[in-house]
C-alpha cells in the first residue's frame, strides 16, 4: 500500500476509536463527558501511535544487482591529516553514477 493509503488508515482508525470509546463511556458505562472525552482521547493516542508506526513502514527493498561498489578509505593519524582517535578504515556502499 502507498503510505498516504496506510495514513489515511491510521487516522480513519483513530477516529474510529475515539468515536467507539466515547460512546461506549458515555452511553453504556453512563459516565459524565469529561471523564468519557478523557478515556476517548487516551485511547486515540494510543491508536494513533500504533498506526502511526505501521503507517511510516517501508518495504523492504532488495539490494540492486550490479550498480553498487564497495569504496574504502583508510586514514592515518599524523602528517597533514588530522584524525581525532586512532587509525580508522571507513567502508562506504554507494550507487554508481548512471
């Protein structure tokens, strides 16, 4: 799914919930509105965090074929290059340019 389609979700969820849970408080538990606008609120949060975290999920994408190298840069302390610690070797994966 596209992830304004997976928003669109979460909010509609959301929604939903706050919607349920303030009825449910207000009409079968027979509490006053503040109490059941607090307990809908809580339970909105939580949806939506949940939701929101689904929502934000990525498929996975498989690693290309072919147009990735391996660059390695190794540096050493002293001379003209100034390194704060010790000797480092950093591997970097990059695209090629196409």
């Amino acid at each position: 799914m596209r992830r304004t389609v997976r928003w669109g979700v979460a909010v509609g969820l959301s929604v939903a919930a706050f919607a349920l849970t303030w009825w449910s408080c207000s009409s079968l538990l027979h509490r006053d509105e503040g109490i059941s606008l607090g307990v809908a609120g809580g339970a909105t949060a939580i949806v939506i965090a949940v939701a929101g975290w689904w929502a934000m999920l990525e498929k996975a994408e498989e690693k290309p074929r072919g147009d990735t190298m391996d660059v390695i840069q190794n540096v050493k302390a002293g001379g003209d290059a100034y390194v704060a610690g010790r000797d480092q070797t950093v591997n970097i994966n990059s695209r090629k340019a196409k």
